[in-house]
C-alpha cells in the first residue's frame, strides 16, 4: 500500500517560514535592506517631484521646484539612518515637513515620518519615543495654524491616532521580541543546566562504581592474600592444606569474577530501565554467612552475635550494610596482624539497626606495603569515604577509630524506614 503524500504546509506557515527567513537576513545584513527602502522612497519622491504629482494636494502650487526637490530629499535619505540614529534622522525630517506644511507643498513623502517612528518604539526607551512623537506633531500644528482647514480637530485627530497606531505597533512587536528572546535565553540556561545536571549524575555514577570495585576488588584480593600466605606457609608441612588453601583462592577468584562480570553487565546496559536482578551486582544480608566463611578461611577468626529479631530491610540498606562489614573486615585482614581477632555485632531495633565491629591487634599493625592502622583513616583512604558516602545515603551514622584497649572499632547505626519494604 502507497504511503499517503504529506498534506501542503498551510498557508499560514508557509508565511511565518517566510518572515523568519527575511527577518533572518535582515539581522545579519541590514545595510542591504536600509539602501533598497531608501532608494524606493527617493527615487518615488523624485518622481512625483517631476511630474508635478504634489501639486495635486498641494495648498500653494507656487512652491519654487528646487526646494520641493529639496523637501523630497530631505524626508527620505534620512530613512537610511532610521535604525543607527533614529533621533537624529527624524530630527532632520521634522525640520522638512515643518517647511513642508509652512509653505503648502503638502509632500506625500511627509508621511515617511512614520518609519522613523516605529523604529524609535522598536529600539529605544519610552521617554524617547514621547519626545519622536512630540517632534512628529510640529509639522501638524504648523499646517493647521498656516492653512486652516475646517475644524482643527479634522486635521490634528487623524495625524495623532496615525502616529499613535504606529508607536503602538512598534512597542508590540518590541514586546514579541523581548519575550521571544526570554524564551531563548531560558531554553539556553535550561540547556546549560541539563548538561551540568549530566555531568553531575555522570560524577556520581562513577564516584558509585569506584565504590563498588573497591569493594569487590579490595575484599577478594584481601582474602586471597591471606589464603595464599597460609598456604605458601603451609605447603612445606601440611600439602593437602596447602591445596586446600589453593582450591579457596580458586574459588574466591571466581566469585571475584562473577561479581566483576555482574558490575559491568550493568555498565554496558544501552538502556537500563529495568534491569535484570541476575545482572545486579547487590549483595544481601542473606550473604553474610558467606562473607563470613570466605574472611575465617583467610585466616580471620570472627565471632558474630546478632541481637533482637532480623527484620527485612530495603535492598539498598541491606547493601550498605554488607559493604561496611565487608569493608571493616578487610581492613582487619589487611591491617590487624597475623594473630588478629574480630566479632561482629548486629542490634536489631524497631527504629534502627546497630552494627558494630570489632577487633584486636595483636602482634604486628603494618601492612605489606607499610600502611598501619591509622592509614585506613586517612583523608585520602576510598574504604573509609564508601563507608561513610553510602551510610550518607541513608541518613546513618558511622564511627571508626582506634579502641583504648588496642585494636579498631567500626559502628554503624542506620535507621529503618517504616511502611512496606519494597
């Protein structure tokens, strides 16, 4: 089946399209335009200079030619400065149409005045467009005062609803541009707007996959250096535990990968409206059994405790607070000695849930690469800044610092939303 052919553009928009486009070349080349309506108005002048076509009208026929032909030139070469030096062009033509109407020659050309007015409402302040109007109106005063003509009020009314037709003409379309060029300054702004908002989201998005690889990567590798350094240690005495040590690395690594694999799934999602809950890198609370697991085989010892009854709690939540167990165990392994201990402490309360980690420090502080304990606390440290970002989030609480005792502490207090959980 043929497609039906579009309808013609109405009549309507093919003018407006038109207007655009004049209007268009008129801004970028206005010298063209001025010279072609000046030209018009000279060369019409001119000739109803010639043949003797003012006399018609005219109140005094006696005029002498060479100062019609002047009176001509005077009220239509100044058209070419209307929009430079408005004032100043119907200065000039004022001062022609008074001799104008004081002589009697009564030239159509007068009427040219107008022009000059509407680009005074067009382009400048409504104190000058009084004072054009005022000078415009001399002219008319003078023909009546020297060439009477029934009631003045005949002669004055008309000039006076003319002029004040077209400054109200004027300061209409200078109304429309105003508010058209508010509209396009607006559509700017809200551009510019849209494009920080971009960059922000863009910022926040990356700001959220640092903080997740650093979880992931930070927690697995923790762990795989501890099963390794167990099982290098190992593997001169006891063989199978030294294969039992590899067979945990093995299979943190892929657990590792999958997570890793899951994180980018959802980065190269070309429309991620909805997600595929299999491609959310989102571990639970229900995990914890096998964090737990995975941090005693590095050789961390940790006893958990869990107070009042577990209540489902939001996935985001539940997320946050998996990150900064995890975040505060591999701290320990990283950081708390071959002989360090840790328990973990989970407050179930109907507003809040209190989560509290602990640990000892015996024997060495240092990390491999010479970070001790206090180096998890720096400023510049990414586990501390995720932990508190995503406790942010969720308007909670976080505090991590040294025990009096020895060793670190890390407690968390979160509060639970109320209503369903989604």
């Amino acid at each position: 089946m043929t497609p039906p052919s579009p309808s013609p553009a109405p009549l309507s928009g093919l003018l407006q399209r038109t207007a655009q486009r004049v209007r268009a070349y008129d801004r970028r080349h206005p010298l063209p335009w001025d010279l072609t309506l000046t030209g018009i108005c000279v060369a019409s002048a001119v000739i109803d200079y010639a043949g003797d076509g003012w006399k018609n009208i005219a109140h005094n026929t006696d005029v002498p030619g060479w100062l019609v032909l002047t009176l001509s030139l005077a009220l239509t070469i100044p058209l070419l400065w209307r929009r430079s030096h408005p004032l100043a062009a119907l200065t000039v033509m004022v001062a022609a149409g008074t001799v104008n109407s004081a002589t009697g020659a009564v030239l159509q050309a007068a009427l040219l005045q107008l022009f000059v007015v509407f680009n005074v409402a067009l382009r400048s302040r409504i104190r000058t467009l009084l004072l054009a109007c005022a000078l415009t109106m001399i002219p008319v005063a003078v023909a009546v005062v020297r060439f009477p003509k029934g009631s003045w009020d005949q002669q004055v009314v008309p000039q006076f609803w003319a002029l004040a037709l077209v400054a109200a003409f004027g300061l209409a379309i200078r109304s429309r541009q105003d508010y058209t060029n508010s509209l396009v300054e607006r559509a700017r702004q809200l551009e510019v707007e849209r494009d920080q908002q971009a960059q922000l989201a863009t910022a926040a998005e990356r700001t959220r996959i640092a903080r997740e690889m650093h979880d992931i990567i930070g927690h697995n590798l923790s762990v795989i250096t501890g099963l390794a350094d167990g099982g290098s240690y190992a593997a001169a005495r006891n063989p199978e535990r030294a294969g039992q040590a590899l067979t945990a690395i093995a299979t943190t690594s892929r657990q590792a990968l999958t997570e890793l694999r899951r994180l980018l799934d959802v980065l190269g999602e070309e429309s991620p409206t909805a997600p595929s809950p299999d491609l959310t890198p989102a571990p639970s609370l229900a995990d914890l059994n096998s964090l737990l697991e995975g941090v005693r085989s590095a050789g961390l010892p940790v006893r958990t405790t869990i107070e009042g009854h577990p209540a489902p709690l939001p996935p985001g939540l539940e997320l946050t607070v998996y990150r900064v167990i995890q975040e505060a165990l591999t701290n320990t392994l990283k950081h708390g000695g071959p002989s360090a201990t840790a328990e973990l402490h989970l407050a179930y309360a109907p507003e809040a849930l209190t989560v509290t980690v602990t640990d000892t420090d015996h024997g060495t502080a240092s990390a491999p690469d010479g970070t001790d304990r206090t180096g998890r606390t720096g400023r510049t440290g990414r586990g501390l800044t995720g932990m508190r970002e995503r406790t942010a989030l969720y308007q909670g609480t976080l505090e991590a610092g040294p025990r009096p005792a020895g060793g670190w502490r890390v407690c968390l207090r979160i509060p639970i939303p109320e209503g369903p959980t989604p």
